[in-house]
C-alpha cells in the first residue's frame, strides 16, 4: 500500500511541491575535510552549512559543495527539517486517517499512519533528494554557463585598437643588433633615414 500510495502523481506533485519550498542544506567536513579545509581553501565558504534553503542555491555554489562532496572533504544533507517533515505528515493525515471514534478505526488509523511514513518519508522523500541534487546541478551549470558566456561577450565586444592621427612613419623603426666580424654594432632606424 506505501509502494502505491508514494508512485502516485498527486502525491509525488504536492511533496515535491512541499520539498522544494521546504527542503534544506547542510554540510561538515570530513576528518580529511577538516584538516584540508582552511581560511584560504576553495571550499572554506561551504565548509559550515546548516539549513540553507535550497531556493537560495542560485548561483554556481552547489558545485563546489558536490565538488568537496566527491572530494570526500564535506559530508553534505539535504532534507527537510524534523518540524517541516512532521507538518508534511500532519498534512497527509488528514486527508488519510478515517474520522472514525472506535476503537477499530482508531487501530486502523495506526496502521495508516505506519503506511503513511513508509511511503513519505521512505520511499518519497529519498528520491526527493535525489531529485534536488540533479536539479541543484542542473542549476548551477547553467548559471556558469551563463557567466561565461557573458564573460566571453565582453572580451569580444570590445572595439578594434585604433590608434590616433599618427602618420605612417611614426611606425617604421628598427632596431638592429649587426655583427661585422665578430664585434657587435647597435643601429636604430626611425622613420625612412637610417
């Protein structure tokens, strides 16, 4: 019933939904990470994350954090917090749980709630992860992209070099280093007269 229940596209729409206003970052360095990891490191800004939203990922930060990730230097969490995952579940519940005051319905209504858990916070929210990495990459490469191409357009939009009303001859100089029998002369020409 939790494999039916968390395959269904209204309920993975609204928890992902949820997921993506909700979901948070968190990251600390490795034994090796925090040693590794300085003032002056790469990585020292995302050393210490705790619960950046991921709607706040919109710049090319997520790939130094996968980056240090597969570095083995940060152990990184996405997920939601204790208090929005239990909202999540509240949320659900009621539209789930039987209005029932028995004692059947109400043993009934435990075992939907253990159904509800195995399909939202075991089978969704785990592939809500999973999603968000992807997503959060997909991001921040076309953002670098972006910032590179713009950069790339300000090197090749600049206008040619064009020197100001200097005559042609102000350009042929030359300097010469000859040697006549072993002993060496300096000649410079400016102009046309050597």
């Amino acid at each position: 019933m939790a494999v039916e229940i968390s395959t269904e596209t209204a309920v993975k729409e609204y928890v992902r939904s949820f997921y993506t206003e909700n979901a948070v970052v968190s990251t600390r360095p490795t034994t090796d990470g925090n040693s590794a990891i300085d003032t002056f490191h790469q990585y020292a800004g995302v050393k210490w994350l705790l619960d950046k939203p991921i709607s706040a990922y919109n710049d090319a930060q997520w790939l130094l954090i996968q980056k240090a990730e597969e570095e083995k230097l940060l152990e990184v969490t996405i997920g939601l917090r204790e208090v929005s995952r239990n909202k999540l579940l509240a949320e659900c519940e009621n539209l789930y749980l039987s209005d029932g005051v028995s004692l059947i319905a109400q043993q009934w209504n435990e075992q939907r709630k253990l159904i509800l858990w195995d399909a939202i916070v075991t089978l969704t929210l785990p592939s809500m992860e999973k999603e968000t990495r992807l997503v959060l990459a997909s991001r921040a490469k076309q953002w670098l992209a972006a910032q590179c191409g713009l950069q790339l357009w300000n090197k090749v939009s600049v206008a040619p070099y064009a020197p100001g009303k200097a005559s042609i001859t102000d350009y042929r100089s030359v300097l010469l280093l000859v040697l006549i029998n072993g002993a060496p002369y300096l000649c410079y020409c400016r102009g046309l007269q050597c």
